[in-house]
C-alpha cells in the first residue's frame, strides 16, 4: 500500500474531523503512506474532486464540528444524477468511480458513514474495490457496532435542551414535546430522554397510546407537578401506525421525517388543561464540536480502520463490541460490511435503558 482514500458520506456527524485526522495521521506516522480525500462524499470520487491530506491540512481538527471533506446523502454511485456529467436521469457510476480509484492511485479505500453509505461500501467491496468502513451517524443505527461516531454529542445537545425546556415548562405549566432524530430508531430519543428526565419517550421500537401519554400528564398534574416533557423521537409511530415520514425516494436516506411533536400536539390540546407546546431540535443535534467521548472514539475507529488495511482486513468495518467475558467494557473489533448492510440497528426489547425507564414510570 502507498496511498489510500477516505471520504465521509451521509449526514454530517461531530467527530467526523476527528475520524479524518486519526487516519490521516495513523496512515502518515504508523505507515509512511500517502492520505488522499474525496470532496462530499461519494460524489467527489465520481467527479475527481480531491485533496491531498497532510499532517498540516489535519492540525487542529480535533474538536471541530462537520466535516472538512464535505459529505452527501444524495450521491448512490449505484444509481444517482450527478449534474457535472449533464445527467437528467439518475443512472449506474460504478465504472466510473473504480476508474476514478485507479486514475488517483488509490490501493485501499476508507468511507466512514452510516448504514446506506456501508451498504454502498459493502457493494463496491464485492466489486472487488478494497474498502475498511468506519460506523458514523448520530443515530446510533448501524448494525455491528454497539456505538457510532457522533451519537454521544447529540445525546449531549438533546439532553441540555431537555433540560432547558424543564425550566419553561414548569413556569408555564405546560405540556412541552421534544422531537429528536434518529430515524427509524430511538437511540437518541431513549438516552437523552433518561438524562434530561423526560416523563414520556416515545421511540419509533414501541407504538405509543395516546392515552398512556394523556395518563402521564393528569397523573403528574394530579401529584401537583403540573407541567410534562415529552422526548419524542422522530420516527415514533402511534399504535394505530400512524406515519411520520415520507418516502420520497427508494433509498432508506430519501424518507423526509419531521412533524410528529405538531401532530401529537394538536391531539393532546383536546384532551389535556394544561397548554401543550412542541419543538423539533432537528440539525442542531448535528452541529457543533464532538464531547470528549466522539473524540477518542473518533480517533480510535480512525486509527483502527487503518490498522484493518494494513492487515488487509477488507470489506469490513471498525466496530465497538461489549466484551461478552465482562473483562473489559468495550474493544474495537472488525465485522463484515455485510453487518452493516443488512439495514438500521434498533432498540432491542431488553435494553438496560428500556427497563430503568419503565422502573421509573416512563
Ligand atoms: O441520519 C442522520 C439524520 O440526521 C437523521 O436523524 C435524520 O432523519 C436525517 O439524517 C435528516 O437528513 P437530511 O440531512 O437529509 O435532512
């Protein structure tokens, strides 16, 4: 190996800077190889658009939010419009991208993204492409791995906002309900709702009742606590399955979310006294620098990815297991793509998380 790739695709993640830097470095200081990054994701390695990365470009990274390389959830080389090459249509890149690896003389390829930019991962690797991936998305969704880059700072930013909304709420003694992210799972919607001490969750694993909700409310009112936070994550579905989303598109990525906190709030202004507010935190669970944690998990899964190419660990992706024997908390270990292709990670029924909630009534 002389030179590899790397690219960041899909939504941005805090922590993706620091992902970048940690294979840059890890490939520059542990190997003597040459870094090279693609601009917005799959789509600069379709087009040519392309940065060397040196230990100069990657100096003080670390703790900044976005990513320096640029991401895109559009650009499926498998089947995507790309404007530069005048397509109307959406048609198949996959020639063109491997001529574009062979015409920048890239031996190994890294891609570090979430479930859909894996799955193209995976199937560029069966096209004998040899990739490593590394698990990003504040979702925390993706299969094989207990934890992704970026999850712990939007817990983090829910969480504060939580906490924030506490206060107002109780002074106006109302109803507030918090939208979070996470698409088809709870992830976000179950850790932030626990640490900012949320008295619902509802996640897109369990369909709620509204009665159960309306329940939680006149409950508290009745224990003079007037006032109710709600964490509600974006995908959660009523039991009578009702949609949130739209699809508008084939892919997993072309579902527009948003809207279920207004939804639930012109429901529950019929049926409760106290006024109900709602509130989507959307992109701002996205922005802004990575918690301590991302950043060493970053920096771990970065440097890991490039230990796998230089194992020739191909068409697998850096991953954190739980120790099955309890001797350690986690270890980073490589799984196959193929893990993380077979479509989002959700909640399992017998989370720890699940049954502390339940404990406390939520
Ligand atoms: O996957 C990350 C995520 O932020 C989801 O939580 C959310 O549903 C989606 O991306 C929003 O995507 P877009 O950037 O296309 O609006």
């Amino acid at each position: 190996i002389r030179r590899i790739g790397v690219l960041t695709a899909g939504g941005d993640a805090p922590g993706l800077n620091a992902a970048v830097r940690a294979v840059t470095k890890a490939a520059i200081l542990a190997h003597g190889w040459s870094v090279i990054g693609f601009e917005d994701g799959f789509e600069g390695l379709l087009t040519g658009r392309s940065c060397p990365l040196t230990l100069d470009s990657v100096r003080g990274l670390l703790p900044v939010g976005g990513t320096m390389l640029g991401t895109s959830n559009r650009t499926n080389p498998f089947w995507c419009a790309v404007p530069e090459f005048g397509d109307r249509e959406p048609r198949d890149h996959t020639e063109t991208l491997i001529r574009s690896l062979q015409r920048h003389e890239v031996d190994a390829l890294i891609v570090i993204g979430g479930d859909g930019s894996l799955s193209i991962a995976y199937r560029l690797w069966q096209l004998g492409v040899p990739i490593v991936g590394i698990p990003k998305t504040i979702d925390n969704d993706v299969r094989g791995t207990e934890v992704t880059i970026g999850f712990d700072t939007a817990v983090a930013v829910a969480t504060e906002a939580i906490d924030r909304l506490h206060t107002t709420a109780e002074s106006h003694h109302r109803v507030m309900l918090v939208e979070l992210m996470g698409r088809t799972a709870g992830w976000i919607a179950l850790f932030a709702g626990l640490a900012g001490g949320a008295d619902a969750i509802l996640i897109p694993e369990i369909p709620y009742s509204l009665e159960a909700i309306v329940e939680v409310i006149g409950r508290r009112e009745r224990a003079g606590r007037p006032f109710t936070i709600v964490a509600v994550a974006e995908g959660a579905q009523s039991r009578e399955g009702q949609a949130v989303y739209e699809i508008t598109g084939p892919q997993p990525y072309q579902r527009k979310y948003g809207g279920i906190c207004r939804v639930l709030e012109e429901q529950l202004a019929s049926r409760v006294r106290l006024a109900v507010r709602s509130m989507a935190l959307a992109y701002l669970q996205r922005g802004g620098s990575p918690t301590a944690r991302d950043r060493t998990l970053a920096t771990t899964l970065g440097s890991a990815a490039v230990h796998a190419v230089s194992a020739g660990h191909f068409g697998q992706m850096v991953a954190v297991r739980g120790d099955p024997h309890g001797r350690a908390m986690t270890s980073v270990v490589t799984v196959p793509l193929a893990e993380a292709a077979r479509g989002p990670r959700l909640v399992p029924a017998d989370h720890p998380l699940l049954d502390a909630a339940r404990r406390l009534g939520i």
